[in-house]
C-alpha cells in the first residue's frame, strides 16, 4: 500500500499544482491513496465546495482540515454530507463534521483516516490524546491501515503524538506550520511520523502570503491584508510504503515537486 499525503494546501496556487500534479503522480508513483490538507485552500484561510470538488477531481482521495476548518461557512454542509472530507476529532461532538472515515483504495483496500489538532500555542479544544484513543476504539480490528494528520503548532506536541501512537497506526504525519521537517522516520513500533510535511503553494512567501505585506505589518503594526502569494509554487508531501496485512510503515519519503517538475509530470499523461 503506498499513500501519498499532501502538506497544506495554500490558495489558488496551490490549488492548482495540485490539480496539475495528483494525476501524473499517481500513475508514476504507483500511489494507491492521496490525501491532502485542504484547510487553507481559499485564499489562504478555508476551504469552499467549489474548492471541494476541484480538489476531489484531481484524484484527492481524503481532505482533512485544520483550525481554519469552519472559515468558509458553506462548507458545513459537505462536511456534515460527505464523508471523506474531515474536521479535527478532538472538537466538541457536536461541531458539524467527522473526525475520522474510511476510505477505500480503487482495489476495495479500506484505509482509516483520522485528522487531530494540537493544544500547544492553538485555541482550546479537546484532548487529542483521548480522542485518538477513543477513535481508534471504533476502528475494526481488521482495518490494519490508519493514517493520522495532527495539525499542531509545536514539534514538542508532535512528537509527543508520534510516541503515543506508536505501533497502534500506520502513521503520524504533521502540519499546520508550513515548513517541512527533515526528521521523517519510521518508529519503532512501526509508525512513520514527521513532524510537519511542509505547505503546497507559493515558497516565495510567509507561509505562503506575501513577503511584502507581512513584512510592513510586523514593523510598523500597521494593519494590512495578508493575501496568498504567486511564485514559486511548490507541492510538499511524503510517499508512505505501508505492509497491508500489519499496518505497519514500511518506508517514508519526503518529496517537494516545483513548478518545472510540475510540468514535466503534466506533459507525461
């Protein structure tokens, strides 16, 4: 089973890497399921319908979210509707959304994805700790491939999670702060885990927005609109090889495809 996961997905432009992407990337790479965090997708800050189904026809299998989740109010009723579009499992039960799904690869392969968030430095929200326990107790035993986003500010947080899940699913894989992480791993219990997989969208930025506007802001405290920049437009993920019989991690592999790259994969349908 090879899953790829795609970091945050940051505005138009890296909206459209993906789109540009996914397809090639799939067939070279032998993929068997994409996932991708999609809670910047408009405008740097939400995710639409509209940005839902773009993402789902470029062969996105699973889009979790982040903080940003409920930013873009229509979105509620895909996510109260759809079930491979996630919120994070440690909000209130009653916030609309699911915190895990099953997905299924094209040859019937069943794959629980579960999207946390992190306490540290982030607004209140429940345990994640708890919640990934009380997740992982619904899951049937013979689902042996589970993938866990844990969109967390704070590497500490992390790599907390990434022990505390260790042997009990396939992998930790963080996001949130944009900037990939050269500390990929497969643990010892067999989870692969990063700390962030880095952000889909423009590298020549703050995290995406532009450098100038972010720039005036931080020294004169003048307030200004953050909006997503254009250049250098980079998807960031990692390629997980994962035993389908133990749910174990196999290999995990960082990769960062720029725009050349992007087009030379475009060419090759």
């Amino acid at each position: 089973m090879r899953i790829l996961f795609i970091g945050d997905i940051v505005g138009k432009p890296g909206v459209e890497i993906v789109q540009q992407v996914v397809p090639a990337l799939r067939r070279e790479e032998s993929i068997d399921l994409v996932i991708a965090n999609g809670e910047n997708a408009e405008a740097g800050s939400g995710i639409t319908p509209a940005i839902y189904r773009k993402l789902k026809e470029a062969e996105v299998d699973c889009i979790t979210l982040g903080d940003h989740v409920y930013r873009k109010r229509d979105i509620i009723q895909i996510l109260e509707s759809k079930p491979d579009i996630l919120r994070p499992a440690n909000y209130p039960p009653e916030a609309p959304g699911r915190g895990y799904t099953i997905v299924k690869t094209e040859t019937g392969v069943p794959v629980a994805v579960i999207n946390l968030i992190g306490r540290v430095f982030m607004n209140p929200v429940d345990c994640p700790y708890h919640a990934a326990d009380h997740v992982l107790e619904e899951i049937a035993e013979d689902i042996t491939i589970r993938f866990v986003d844990f969109h967390a500010e704070a590497t500490s947080d992390k790599q907390l999670m990434g022990r505390y899940l260790d042997g009990r699913v396939s992998a930790v894989i963080g996001t949130h702060t944009h900037v990939a992480t050269a500390d990929e791993q497969i643990r010892p219990g067999g989870t692969a885990f990063q700390c962030d997989v880095g952000m889909t969208g423009p590298h020549d930025s703050i995290l995406g927005r532009l450098t100038e506007s972010v720039l005036e802001t931080t020294y004169s405290f003048r307030p200004r609109n953050f909006h997503v920049a254009k250049n250098d437009v980079r998807l960031s993920g990692v390629i997980i090889d994962i035993d389908l019989r133990t749910g174990k991690a196999q290999s995990i592999r960082r990769i960062s495809i720029d725009e050349r790259r992007a087009e030379e994969l475009q060419e090759s349908l």
